[in-house]
C-alpha cells in the first residue's frame, strides 16, 4: 500500500477525477488505434456516456479523428478513433558526445524531417548551433503545430532547476539548456537523461510495450544508463539521479573515471572500455586515440580470437552488473540497447552467463535482450515531450461527466 504524504497533498475534486478520465482517453487512443468508442469503454471501466462526452470534446478540438467504419454483427456499426496526426508535432533532440540528431515527428513518433548536427565541445556553443535548426525545422512544416521539443542527452538533470548537474562524457556541467531553447523556439522543452528516454522509448514503442510493468533499460555506448520502469511508471529519485548505475562502484581501488569515482561499472563493460581493453591499456573514461568499438566487432567478426575476447569479457563484465540489478530492484526484463549492440553476438553469451552465476540466476523468468544500436534516444527524446504534452491537452478543458 502506498503512503500518502501528509505534508505534501492535493485532495481530489471533480475536476481531477475529469481530467484523469481524459488523460486515461487520451493515452487508450494512443496505444489501441484504431479503436471505437465501445472499445474505449471497455478497456477503461468508464462510463459509455462519459466516454461519448469525452471522444466528441477531442473531436470538436480536432485532436482525435474518426476513421473507418468497423464491422458488427449487428446495431450501428462503430466509428474507429485515431490520434490527429496531421495537427501536431513533437520536435525531439538525442545528444550524443559526437553527433547530436534533430527530428520533428507526429504523435506516433513517424519521423517527418530529420537531420544530425556536430555536437559542440561546450553547451553555450551547442545550444547556438541547435537553435537554427530547431526555427527551420518548425517553418519547413507550417501546417504542423509544434507542440513541444524533448531532449534526451547522456547525463542528468536536477528535478527542480532543470538545469543539467551532471554529464561526464559530454564534459558539460551545472548549464541550463532549457531556457535558452524555450526562448528561442517559444516552445516547452523537456530535458530527460538518454537512459530513461531509452525506457520510455521501450514501453511505448519497442518490444516490451504491451503490458510491461517493470523493466531496466541499460545503454551501453560512451559509458552506461540505465532507465528504470517500476510498477509502471519512470523511476527518477529525489533530484533525478536515480538509475546512474554506470558510475557504482565494480572493483574496488579500480581504474579512476572521469566521474572522479574509481573503479566505475561502465569503466569496465561499455563501448569505450572494449577499445581500452584490446588495446591492453588501463582505460580512462575516454578511449582516446584507440580503436573504435566497431572496428573491434569487425576483427572479431573476421575471426581475431583477441578481439573476440575482448567483446566477451566486456559482456562478462556487463553481465556481473546487470546481475546486480535484477536482484537488487526485482526487475526480470532487462533491454540492452546502444554500440554495444554492434558486438552482440560475441558479448551475449558472457553476458548471460554471467547473470547465471549471480543471485539472479535463480530467478527462472529473467531475460536480457538486445535492443536498438542507436539507444532508441530519439524516440524517447519525442516521448519526454509528448508525455507533458498530453497531460497539458487531458487538463485543457473540463468534461461534463
């Protein structure tokens, strides 16, 4: 049972029991279209009436659309319901440490236009590089209303200032990117770590979205996030740096990371540390002047036993941390996604094998599967804002019960 906070509470009006049953609309629409009124009703326990009310508001509003005619054996034959693709957009941004990747998407995450930027060594440079990219991505489409831009990039940010606080592989600290982008763009920005991007991204688009109730994104590129989903809903912490597994310590007096800690997880088992690894060097953090990741997949596909096991005791590694966190939060589905994915048929096994041998092992429904080599950062990037955006849209108007 969850425990109220009785310091810090809202009592429920109608009003709130109207914009739940909106938003719970909304997000049915979203996840079943095409789906009819009658289905609505179903699938959320409302009322037929309420659902009616609810449906012709969004129609009216031009948000939902009808569709097609479904088929019935007998009565009115039902009138199916989509999302109004064509009336908005989401602009999303994934930041990555080299390359930076703009879209502008609809609600169903359909890429519309898309293009990639250098991403600058420091955020003041960044942000003026963004800027005119975002303003032509919005004029290139003006029959699109932009409703929102969502930033997924390789760090964390503070719950309460939205400032970015903490981002080593990018080498950026304590900057706000929000504001000057919302300045710029008249826009709402949403700034969301890539790993818990990833994790939305998951439940709403990938493999794991029906019906996933706990699940543990871990990127694994540069360095290593990990999203976590528990009871359904994005897990952030008290100042959003929930998740940041990559920088735990894995051996004690280890290797030194840029974080300042020693002996840091992603020193160990992410894309950079293979390149470290093979190369027989005590890795740093950055990998410079080594051999990129993919080149080391490629040996190894070309059979060079060095490079195979090298990407083999990476995923040993990987495997030991990924063990910890099945056991320690209770979560059996695990979605591996980033480089590492490049090298999966050679860090798989290791990487099991050493989920078999921790605590977790014991737990006979556990799984750890491969997920998408570029992080699935712009999808989840979309996601951030669309999430807002939805709760703004289920709250804008009040609905007569």
């Amino acid at each position: 049972m969850r425990k109220i906070d009785l310091t810090n509470f809202q009592v429920a009006t109608s009003e709130t029991a109207r914009d739940i049953n909106r938003r719970i609309v909304l997000n049915l629409i979203r996840s079943h279209q095409p789906i009819s009124r009658a289905d609505l009703a179903r699938h959320s326990g409302l009322q037929r009436s309420t659902v009616s009310v609810i449906a012709e508001q969004l129609i009216d509003q031009r948000w939902i659309t009808e569709g097609a005619d479904g088929h019935t054996l007998r009565g009115r034959r039902p009138r199916f319901l989509h999302l109004n693709k064509e009336r908005v957009g989401i602009i999303g941004v994934n930041i990555r440490p080299a390359t930076t990747t703009v879209a502008l998407a609809d609600l169903d995450a359909n890429f519309v236009s898309q293009e990639s930027i250098r991403t600058a060594p420091n955020p003041e440079q960044f942000v003026e590089d963004l800027v005119p990219r975002l303003r032509n991505l919005i004029k290139m489409r003006p029959e699109i209303t932009c409703e929102g831009i969502g930033v997924s990039l390789p760090g964390r940010v503070d719950l309460v200032s939205q400032r970015l606080v903490f981002a080593p592989n990018l080498a950026w600290s304590d900057f706000d990117l929000k504001t000057p982008i919302e300045q710029a763009t008249g826009l709402p920005v949403e700034l969301e770590n890539a790993a818990n991007s990833c994790a939305l991204a998951e439940i709403w688009f990938g493999q794991q979205a029906e019906g996933v109730r706990n699940l543990v994104a871990v990127t694994v590129s540069e360095g290593i996030g990990c999203g976590l989903i528990l009871n359904h809903q994005l897990v952030q912490g008290s100042s959003g740096m929930a998740g940041e597994f990559g920088h735990t310590t894995m051996v004690e007096d280890g290797l030194e990371c840029r974080c300042g800690n020693r002996g840091c997880w992603e020193l160990y088992a992410s894309a950079t540390s293979a390149a470290a690894l093979y190369a027989g060097e005590r890795a740093s953090g950055g990998g410079e002047g080594l051999m990129r990741f993919v080149q080391i997949v490629a040996r190894a596909e070309a059979g060079e036993l060095r490079a195979q096991a090298t990407l083999q005791r990476v995923g040993k590694y990987l495997g030991i941390g990924i063990g910890n966190l099945i056991t320690g939060l209770g979560v059996s589905q695990v979605v591996v996604s980033g480089r590492i994915v490049h090298g999966w048929k050679f860090v798989h096994k290791s990487l099991r094998e050493a989920v078999s041998a921790t605590m977790a092992g014991r737990l006979s429904n556990w799984s750890v599967e491969q997920g998408q080599p570029t992080g699935a950062g712009l999808g989840g990037a979309l996601e951030v804002a669309v999430e807002p955006y939805l709760t703004r849209l289920a709250g804008s108007t009040r609905v007569a019960a």
